[in-house]
C-alpha cells in the first residue's frame, strides 16, 4: 500500500487556515479519508507573523519506517523544524 504523509485541508478557524497533517494512501484525493491524523499546520499571515506547527514526531518516524513517503511542503516543514536532514553528497 502506497502511503504519503501530507497536508490536508485548509481548515478556516476564526479567520486562519490551518492544515492537518495526515497519513493517507497516496491514490487518495487530497482531502480524501485519511489513515491516521500526525499533526497540524498553520501558516503565518499579515496579522499572525508566525507559523504554527504542531507534529506528532512517533507517528510519523513510524510511518516513515514502514514505508511511507513524504510531501514536498511536509517535507520542508520537518526540514525548518530541524527534525529532517538533508545528506549533501
């Protein structure tokens, strides 16, 4: 079974968008069913300089271990959290 880890959404709350990340098998649509919910995002706006990120690191080292693949954005997430890296051979 083909999985990708990916945002889901955007979800408006009180005026912000904010992204689930989830686990889903890489056929589904983007807003499609999703296997298990690993977090959510919320990127920085005008009024909001900041960006929230809130991820469920165990979930998604699992995930990742059992095969599953990552979205681009996710993966720049975890890059600028520090929590992936990158070999430059």
């Amino acid at each position: 079974m083909n999985l990708v880890i990916r945002l889901k959404g955007p979800f408006n709350s009180k005026g912000a968008k904010i992204f689930k990340v989830v686990l889903i098998k890489k056929a589904k649509a983007q807003n499609g069913e999703s296997i298990s919910v690993l977090g959510s995002y919320a990127p920085a706006t005008k009024a909001q300089q900041l960006k929230y990120v809130n991820l469920n690191l165990v979930g998604i080292r699992k995930a990742l271990s059992e095969g599953a693949e990552l979205s681009q954005k996710v993966a720049k997430l975890l890059l600028d959290a520090n929590i992936l890296s990158v070999n430059k051979n």
